[in-house]
C-alpha cells in the first residue's frame, strides 16, 4: 500500500492537481483537487487493483473519474456498471469540471449517453457554460443521428 504522510498537503495553497499514476504509462491527473489524503490514497489503490471498492468512501467527482479511467484503459465492467448508475450525476460532475478528456472516453467507449438524454447534458453545459464541452455534445448529437430532419416535422 502507499501512504502519504498525514497533513502532507495542509499549507500547499498552490496546489492546482494531482497526479495519480496507475502504472508508468497510464494516470490520472484531477484539476483543483483541494481533497485530503485518503482520497488520493483511494484512487491509487483502485489502480493497483482495478476495482472500485464500494467500501471506500471517495467523493463522485473523483469516483466518475477512476470509473471512466477503467472503463477506458481496462474495458473494466464493474466499472461500467457504475457510471451507468451514476451517469446524470457523473455527467454533470464531469461537465463542472470541464473534463473533455473523459466525457469523450464516455461517449466513444460506452452507449450510456443516447438520443434520449443527449440534450440534457447539452443543456447542462450551456448552463455552466462549459462551450467546449456543449460543442462536442452538439457534435455527437449529430453523429448518432438524434436530429430530427426537418422536413420529417414540418410537411413542406
């Protein structure tokens, strides 16, 4: 197990991210993370074991992350099932965050986001105006065919 000393981060108010590595080519680095220890001693033992331990108290915003993280890099099911779970509630954890990255792992890697609930996280990112994201959105929209042509509603 790693450790990190206790209290290691207390007086780093400059601190802007963390980086979590799962192996040498592989790792997670989380924006803002104002977090205690623990929660980073978490998420690497998710990594060591490529489980996300329900016993393990971790906030969502990072739990999504670890989640789409396996999904991405172990094609991980338990992984998957979660975010399935939780995708409204991670979607917008990942949308506050303006994590790009991941919300393109989720749309490429899994069907979880539809024709049916698409616009809402449209909406959520024009909300919390997160344009790149609402952009890439708008994108997939497109690609998945969730569009209704115009002349299907309007008899011209």
């Amino acid at each position: 197990m790693i450790s990190i000393g206790e209290r290691a981060f207390e007086d780093c108010t400059s601190l802007t991210s963390i980086k979590i590595a799962a192996s040498n080519e592989k790792y997670l680095i989380i924006n803002n993370y104002d977090k205690v220890e623990r929660d980073i001693v978490a998420a690497t033992e998710v990594f060591r074991t490529r489980k996300l331990d329900s016993e393990v108290k971790i906030p969502l915003d990072l739990k999504i992350q670890l989640a789409v993280k396996l999904i991405d890099w172990y094609d991980n099911a338990e992984a998957k099932a979660y975010v399935k779970k939780m995708l409204t509630r991670g979607m917008k954890a990942l949308i506050d965050s303006g994590n790009l990255e991941l919300i393109q792992v989720l749309l490429e890697k899994t069907d979880f986001v539809t024709k049916r609930n698409v616009d809402k996280y449209i909406q959520y990112a024009i909300d919390t105006k997160q344009q790149e994201i609402y952009l890439t959105l708008i994108h997939y929209k497109d690609e998945i065919g969730a569009y209704t042509e115009i002349s299907k509603k309007f008899r011209l």
